[in-house]
C-alpha cells in the first residue's frame, strides 16, 4: 500500500514539476517574438484491478503542446506581406511624388518661363540679348527635364541595389527554414509523437519574417517540414532542398536587375514580374513597373513632343542671318534594344514622323505621299498603315465610293474633325478615316517585338499584356501586319536583316526622350524667329483686296503638274523655270524672277529644283522644249510615254528589267481602253543615245492596251532608223497590265527617253542628282486678280502662280479645292477661283486675300530678306504652348505634364490608404492570435499557483508515505 500511494505521490510530484516546467517557459518567452503558449497534456495512469475494483496508480504528462491556430497564422502573415508590399512602394512613391510636385524643382516652371521668354523675344525680335535669353531659358528647360530623369534613374539603381539586397535576404531566410526543416525531421524521428515546439517556433517565425520580403505559400508534410512556393508554384523549400533566387541583369536591358531563379542543379530561369509578388521584393517590382517605367515614360513623352513640335515650326522659319532656321532642339528617336541573345541578325529600328498626307484614288489604286518628304507608295487595299498612322476608307467597294481622281488631305496632327479634308470636286463618294499622329497617339507603354513562328511576329504592350500578331510570306510583309494589327501605337517600326525564331527587341519609344533633349542651336542669331516669306499688295491697286501676313505651312511642297523648259541658242540658255523657285546648276544657284528667266545650258549638268532633277544630254536646237514631269516619286525621270498620252501613272521610274536591257517606263498601270487627244499623240524617242526621231498616233483614236502597243510598235518602228534597227526597242503590256517600251541594246537605264515633239535634235532628257528641294518662293510672286468674264465663262480669279505648283483654296464654308498650275496640258486654265477670305496654299505658303480687289489688282508672295523685325514664327512657336498636340488632340504640353504628377500623386494617395487599411488588418488578425496564442502572465501566474499548490500536495503525499512506510517496519520489528 505504501509503495503504491508513494508512487501516485511521485507521478503527482511529476506532472506538477512539468506543470511548473511548461508555465516557467511561457512567461520566460512572453516577449519572444514568435512564440506560442505551451501546455502540458495530462493523463491517468492504467489503474490496478484489486478485489475492491480498479485503483488509480496516478497521472503522467503525454505531451507538451503548442496552441497554434493555423487560419490566423495564414491571415496574418498575408497581411503582413501585404502591409510590406505597400509600405516599400509607399516610400518609394513619395520620392516621385515629391520630385514632381515640386513647384521649384518641377518641370512646371521651367516651361512656362520657356513660352515666356518667347513671347518676350518676340516683342523685340532683333535683341541679341532677348534671343540669348531664349536659348538660357531653354537650356534651362532641357537642364530640368534632364535632372528630373537623372533623379528617376537614381531612384531606378537604386531599386537594383534593394532588389539584390532583398534576393540576399531571401536566400539566407529560405537557406534557414531548410536547416530547421531537417532539426523538425531528426527531432520527430527521435519522438514521433512529440512535436519539437519551439523549433516550430522558430521556423514559423523566419516564414513570418520570410512573408514580409514575398509572398509564399506553405505546404506541411507528414515529417513535419514545411514546403515553400511563391508566384504560380515555383519552389523555394522542398523538405531540406532548396531553390535559391538570383539578382541579373535583365536579358533585354543590363541596367536592369530582374529575379531568376536557380534550381539546385545551377540552371538559372529568368522569372516574369508578375510571378514575384507580396513583401517588400514584389512592393519593388510593382513600383518599378507601374509608377517609375510610367512616370519616366510620361516625362519623356512630354519632352519628345516639345522638342519634335518645336523643331518642326522652327524649321519653317528664318533666322536673323536670312538662312531657313533648323532643329532648335536635336532630334530624339525611341530606343529599341535587341536581346543579347538574339540568333539572328535583325536590327529593328522605331521611328516617330510626323507628316501630313496626300492619298489619291487613280481608278485602280491608292497612291499615298507623304508630304513630308514626297516620298509615294501605292496600295491595292485599305486599311493601311504608314508611319505608324492608320487609315482607311469605308463606304464599300472601291469601285463604287472612290472615282478617278478623288484626293484627301490627311493632316494626323490636327484635331479630329480636322483630319481628313476631302477635296469638294471628288466625284466619288469614300470616306477616309485617320487615326492621330505618332505625338497624339504615343502611349507610356513599353513594347517587346518578338518572332514567334517563321515570318510571325509578335508586339507585347507591356503596360497592360495586350498583344498583336502579324503574319506574311517575308519577314518585313509580316511587320508590316504586324504594325497594321497595332496600329496606332505612336511610332512606326521597321526591319533589316533576317530574325530567328525567339529573337526579340525591347522597344521604349519615349524612356530616354528626357534625358537626351538638347538644344541644337548655340548662336542667337539662328533662332529662326522672322517668316521666310512675306506678302504685300501694289501700291498701284484700286480696290479693297487685302492679303493677309504669310505663313509657312512646308518647305519642301512637290512640284505637282509638269513644266517645260525651252532652248534658246542665242543665250545658250533654258527658259521657263517656275517663278519664285531657285534652280541648282551643279552647285550654282539661279533665282527665278520672272517666266522669261534665262539660267544658262550645260549639258549633262544636274539641273536641281523643289525636289526634282534633270540633265540634258547631247545638243538641243534653238527652241527645243523639254517637259519635266513632276507626277513621279523620287527624282525626276525622263519625259515618258505615259505623259505624252496623258495617262495617269503612281510611278514612273525608269527600271532596268535585266542586264543591258533600258526600260523608258515600269509602271504605267493602262485603262481599258484609250482615247488619243483630239490633236493626236506625237514625241521624240531617243535610243541609247540615237538621234531623236519623231512617233506620232492619230487622233481621237480608242485602243485596248494591247492594241495601243501594237501601235506604238508599229509606229516606232517605222519612224526608227536602220541602226539602231527597229527590233531593238520593243513595246509590249505585261501580265499586270503595264505597258512597257524597252532597248535590247547595251546601255544605262535612263539610255530610252521621250520628249515632245519640238525636240528636233539628238539631245536627251535624263534624271539627275536632287540638290535641292526648298519650294519656298526665293523672288517675288505676283498673282494677278481678273474679274469674272461671263461670255468667256470665266470666274473671278488669280492668276501668276508659278507653273508646276498645286494650289489649295479652303473656302470659309471649310470645303477643299485643289487648282493645279500645268502648262502642259493644252488648256489656259492656270487659275485659282477668287474667293474672298479663303486660304490659299501653294508651294508652302498660306495667305488670305480678303476685301474686293478689281481687275488687274496684284498681290506679291516672296521671299522675306528684312525680316529681322518679323516675329511671326515666334508667335507660332508660342502657340504651342496652349495646343492640343498630345493625347489624341486634346492635351498640351502642360496638360499632359500635369496628369502625370497627378496620376503619381493619386496613386500614392491610393497607396497610402491601402496601407494603412492593411496596417489595421495586421493589427486585428495580430490581435486575435495572440487572444489564442499569445503568453497571459495573468493567466501563467495562476497556473504557477496551481502547479505549486499541486507540487506541494503531492510532496505532501510522498511524506506521508514515507511515515507510513516507516510505521510499517516498525511494526515488523
């Protein structure tokens, strides 16, 4: 009995002694960060099966145990990596924020004080000091945006550097877990059913610490360890092994530090953003990719568009020294950067033009020119889309809503409703739609180009993951689906050399605008402040005309209609150069002042004008006339067939169609039938350098094509000498309906040429060298007013605009006419209708004549050589400080500036209170598990009494089973 109710005293004595233990333990770690409240699970003892029935033999501790609520722990780590994410995106967009915002060190102020200076300058537009105050002010306007993107670039390396700190932090707590992993594993194999508490403890804590840098998942496994995941399932803890992140370089741009991940065999996987979210590494990346990629994007967008719009009205200026102004600032281009990795050897270039358009339906097809160069492509197929702009023609077929020759003037750059001006004499009935220019268009997006497939190519807007395909039979066919697809994104992209599927090109068309804008002028006096042309009325005139100052819309309009230039022996000369234009004789300059203007004859010299060039070879009789024909793209080509019937062509460049082999023409796309003028059809043809001799067709005859090559060969053949022998020029109409005349005998491409029919010599007409292309008028051009003449069926009018130019006349209803000045054609309707308060445009200059002016009334347009007191391009400049050039048409320079700050500005607002909301949440979740989890002192205090008071009692037990033990012998003795 005695060694039984000692043993009971003993398991009492014991289970206190841990009672005491486990409640010691949790107030020693009340304040240990991580630590869960511990108690001891107590049980009976097997009872003793007596004749009196079962007697207890005691109790014994079977565990000691952690409380540990698993959906609290998960909700507050959540909130923790959430309130991590925030509170390091929060502090760095404050940065932004800040910068930005400030009203000193801003961009703000600096623009406006830029348009200020303007104005000021042009108030006195020949102050020295005035204009150098204008170029201060605009170094200080680039020195701004430069240092505001030199502080986002800090900001940006300094993101690197805490990236990689980060990754370091991640690897050492990732390595930890892993370490603790294999304690749990050894400890539990030694105690199955005991759990190593306080290594629980711990290892809960790092995934706790862990969660605050990403966010993770946690898997338990029936070892006790833990497996850790982050993104979409990537391991980072898989028992003890471990995946271990690294900071590299992005592939695509080495000044950025991107996430990989390595695997344990050393293999290396560069890991999208969207995968390394949560905690202070994913607060980085989401503030690198939403806030500091867009702010820097939308700085430079708005640098780009100063300086593109600045330059582009300062070149259409004159400076204080006479010369056409230039670039103020230096042009900037976005940046395309191929992946090192790259197999082939493509260079992807992106572009942003801004030019306005000419597209003209001919009756088979869309000729487009860009006004900007003249530069003319043809298209079988709408939509399409060039330079990055799109444009389309709806109504249904072309055949029913375009008729020969409908034209539309396609200006990207101007407000919606302004766009697309359709000419008030079209005949048909298409609508031509234009999305906004490269500057209105360009997002703050970047792009990756990719090929994804062969002649597949892939654009990823990665602001927002939305994407294009385009496919074709080449490579350069597949971009340009591609940038039809997209289009309009604010730039256009072009191609060279051959790609490998998975090569791919980071595009940034505005991230490096800031930081590269510079002024390209450093003189004064080069600031193009006066206009190069000025306008005046005769001081001899009796009516009330008016003609308003002159604008400079262009300089560098195409000749649109022909002009012919005649011989004149006697001053060994050409006469009948466009008046107002400036002729290049080799690198000699002839002013044009009037139609009887003699610019002396050098045969195979390059004669240069507005865009065209020409050479004489051989020796021109006295009278001889020559046409130059302006309708084709590029330089200008011998007089061809086409011109001489009258026929429309896209392009008639002289193309070689194999060795030896001259062609006179290579598109000349014929109608299905065509009728000579009534006076007959009649030119020279020269061969290969031959003596000229005379063709000639009969009048107000009709061919079929074929038939029409059959008498031109006829023709030819009989006016063609023996030698060269008739069989050498071939005339023939190939599979696409072209007709072509071609020499089988050796000689350059241009060896074939025709011209008109006064050409009485050997002397041929050839394309020459273009050396200049200004169509600015350098003498005086005076239009002449005639009142209408009804018996001759004559409308009031000017006349005198120079030969080979295309007038525009806006009326003030807004409706769009086009004259054009062809001394070619037969007729003597080289005039433009009177109409008072239009905008008439020719060759660049835009001008009004109001009032009523009477006949023989003159208006003169020239040149501006004593325009140092004009300021008119600097009003133009200063106008762009309130135009809508950005945002589809409806944001200016400020505007745009100011959404940005403001966009910065609310989403730190929008961050701030996020975070503090997820502030409370961790203080609520914190709360309720440490209500479950967390060390009572009050509540350990009373377990410390009652393990005591236990203790006590069963020492007291022990004593009296040791009297009684003692009684029992003393009765034995």
């Amino acid at each position: 009995m005695a060694s039984g109710f000692f043993n009971i005293s003993v398991s009492g004595l014991n289970t206190a002694q841990m009672g005491l233990l486990t409640t010691g333990h949790n107030i020693a770690n009340a304040s240990t960060e991580g630590y869960n409240r511990q108690y001891i699970v107590q049980s009976n003892n097997a009872p003793v099966l007596t004749g009196s029935g079962f007697l207890g033999t005691g109790s014994n501790v079977l565990t000691v145990r952690r409380v540990y609520n698993e959906v609290l722990a998960n909700q507050v780590r959540t909130a923790e990596t959430n309130v991590a994410e925030l509170d390091n995106y929060s502090n760095q967009i404050s940065q932004i924020d800040n910068l930005l915002a400030d009203s000193t060190a801003g961009v703000s102020p600096t623009l406006q004080e830029f348009f200020s200076a303007i104005s000021d300058l042009a108030s006195t537009p020949s102050s020295i000091p005035a204009r150098q105050a204008m170029l201060s002010s605009a170094q200080s306007l680039a020195a701004r945006f430069q240092a505001v993107d030199q502080q986002l670039t800090s900001m940006r390396n300094g993101v690197n550097t805490e990236i990689m700190t980060e990754v370091t932090t991640i690897n050492s707590m990732v390595q930890q877990v892993a370490e603790i992993n294999q304690r749990i594993i050894i400890a539990q194999a030694a105690g199955p059913s005991q759990p190593a508490n306080d290594l629980y403890d711990q290892r809960d804590q790092l995934i706790n610490d862990l969660s605050k840098e990403i966010n993770i998942t946690v898997q338990v496994e029936s070892d006790g360890s833990y497996n850790m995941f982050f993104g979409t399932g990537q391991p980072l803890v898989v028992g003890t092994q471990t995946y271990q992140l690294k900071a590299q370089a992005s592939a695509e741009d080495l000044t950025q530090i991107e996430v990989g991940l390595v695997s344990p065999n050393g293999q290396t996987i560069s890991l999208p953003e969207s995968l390394v979210s949560g905690g202070s590494l994913g607060g980085l990346l989401q503030f690198r990719s939403e806030t500091l990629d867009q702010a820097q994007n939308s700085l430079g967008r708005v640098a780009m568009a100063i300086a593109s719009t600045v330059n582009e009205q300062h070149r259409l200026g004159q400076d204080l020294q006479g010369l056409p102004g230039g670039g103020f600032f230096k042009d900037i281009q976005p940046s395309v950067l191929g992946a090192p990795t790259n197999n082939g050897y493509a260079r992807v270039t992106a572009s942003m033009i801004e030019s306005d358009y000419r597209l003209e339906w001919d009756g088979t097809q869309f000729n487009l020119t860009r006004l900007a160069d003249n530069t003319k492509t043809s298209y079988q197929s709408m939509p399409i889309t060039v330079d990055g702009i799109a444009i389309d023609v709806t109504g249904g077929s072309f055949a029913g809503t375009a008729t020969n020759p409908d034209t539309f003037l396609i200006k990207p750059s101007a407000a919606p409703q302004d766009r697309v001006m359709a000419l008030n004499n079209n005949p048909g009935s298409a609508i031509v739609t234009s999305s906004g220019s490269n500057l209105q268009t360009q997002n703050t997006s970047d792009y990756r180009l990719e090929m994804v497939g062969a002649n597949q190519l892939m654009l990823l807007r990665l602001s927002d993951g939305e994407s294009w395909t385009g496919v074709g039979a080449t490579e350069q066919l597949a971009l340009d689906d591609l940038m039809k697809q997209a289009a309009p994104q604010g730039f256009d992209l072009s191609a060279t050399g051959a790609m490998s599927v998975g090569d791919s090109f980071l595009i940034r068309p505005t991230r490096y605008a800031a930081r590269d804008l510079e002024l390209a002028i450093a003189d004064p006096r080069s600031i193009a402040a006066a206009m190069a042309v000025r306008t005046s009325a005769a001081s001899t005139n009796g009516g009330t005309g008016a003609i308003s100052n002159g604008a400079v819309v262009s300089n560098n309009t195409a000749l649109a209609a022909p002009f012919t230039v005649r011989y004149e022996a006697s001053s060994n000369s050409l006469i009948g150069f466009p008046v107002g234009s400036r002729v290049m004789v080799g690198t000699q300059a002839f002013d044009i002042s009037g139609p009887d203007t003699r610019v002396p004859f050098t045969a195979t010299v390059s004669y240069s004008i507005a865009g065209k060039a020409f050479s004489i070879s051989g020796s021109p009789n006295n009278g001889d006339v020559f046409v130059i024909d302006t309708r084709d793209s590029g330089s200008a080509t011998p007089n061809t067939i086409s011109s001489l019937l009258g026929l429309p062509t896209a392009s008639n460049t002289a193309t070689p169609l194999a060795t030896g082999n001259a062609m006179l023409t290579g598109s000349i796309v014929l109608p299905g039938s065509i009728t000579t003028a009534a006076g007959g059809v009649a030119f020279r043809i020269a061969v290969d350098g031959t003596d000229s001799v005379s063709v000639s067709l009969p009048a107000s005859t009709t061919y079929t094509p074929a038939a029409l090559a059959a008498a031109l060969q006829a023709a030819i053949n009989a006016a063609t000498p023996a030698s060269p022998n008739p069989a050498d020029v071939a005339v023939t109409i190939n599979a696409t309906g072209q007709l072509q005349v071609t020499s089988g005998l050796a000689g350059g491409v241009t060896a074939l040429a025709a011209s008109e029919p006064t050409v009485t010599s050997a002397a041929v007409l050839e394309p020459a060298l273009v050396t200049q292309s200004t169509s600015l008028p350098v003498k005086n051009v005076s239009l002449i007013y005639r009142q209408a003449d009804s018996v001759a069926g004559l409308p009031a009018r000017l006349e005198g605009f120079p030969a080979g130019s295309r007038v525009t006349l806006t009326r003030p209803d807004g409706t769009v006419e086009e004259f054009l000045m062809d001394p070619t054609d037969g007729s003597a309707n080289d005039y433009v209708d009177f109409v008072a308060n239009g905008t008439l445009e020719f060759n660049g200059v835009s001008f009004k004549v109001t009032g009523a002016p009477v006949e023989g009334d003159r208006f003169m347009v020239g040149p501006n050589p004593s325009g140092v007191g004009d300021a008119r391009n600097l009003l133009a400049i200063a106008s762009l400080q309130t135009a809508n050039t950005m945002g589809e048409g409806t944001a200016t320079f400020q505007a745009s500036y100011t959404q940005m700050v403001s966009e910065v500005g609310n989403k730190a607002r929008e961050i701030s209170v996020t975070l503090e909301a997820q502030q409370n949440l961790v203080t609520q979740w914190t709360d309720a598990m440490q209500s479950a989890s967390g060390v009572n002192l009050d509540e350990e205090a009373a377990n410390l009494l009652r393990y005591q008071q236990a203790y006590q009692a069963a020492a007291k037990m022990m004593t009296v089973a040791s009297t009684l033990f003692d009684d029992i012998l003393a009765i034995a003795r």
